[in-house]
C-alpha cells in the first residue's frame, strides 16, 4: 500500500511540475482549470476552494483546538461543557482569520 500510495503521489507532484513549467502565468491550479475548461469551471473552482475547502480545514483546526483546550478544564459531564467547546472554537477561528486580513 505504501508502495502504490507513494508512487500515486510523485505522479501527481510530476505533473503539477510539469503544468507549471507550461504555464508562465501564476495562479496554479486555478490558471489550469481555466485553460483545460473555460472561464466558468475556473471560477466555481475557485469559489469551492475559497468557502468549502479551506473553510472546513480551519473549522475542523478550530473544533480540534476546543475539544482539547476543553478538556484540560472540565469533563464532558459538566452542564457547560458544550458552551465552553463552542466559545473556544470561536475564540480559534476569530484568531485564526485575524492574521489572514
């Protein structure tokens, strides 16, 4: 498994290498997108990335923080732990995307 995984993954770095030596322009995936597909593709791929993938990846770094940071306070039998997790998960996101602006 280890053997197929690895050689999947050089496979795809060759040719992400490869489209940025054919491509001048940057943008990377975006500017791939719009010359195998159009304008339309491009852009939707754009707006998927922007609100659906990296919006779960930092949702997903913040519900991790919270359950931990929770943890090292109280149990899960207390009555206010559900509103702890949830203030400190916002408490990590709000952090997170202050220094993206």
């Amino acid at each position: 498994i280890w053997l197929i995984s690895g050689t999947l993954s050089m496979c795809g770095a060759l040719t992400f290498c490869e489209l940025g030596t054919m491509f001048k322009r940057s943008g990377g995936e975006y500017q791939y997108i719009k010359a195998a597909y159009g304008h339309l593709a491009s852009f939707l791929y754009l707006w998927v990335c922007g609100v659906v993938r990296n919006g779960m990846g930092c949702a997903a770094i913040a519900l991790t923080f919270a359950h931990y940071f929770t943890d090292l306070f109280m149990n899960e039998d207390d009555k206010y732990f559900t509103v702890a997790k949830k203030v400190s998960s916002h408490w990590c996101y709000s952090n997170y995307n202050r220094g993206k602006h």
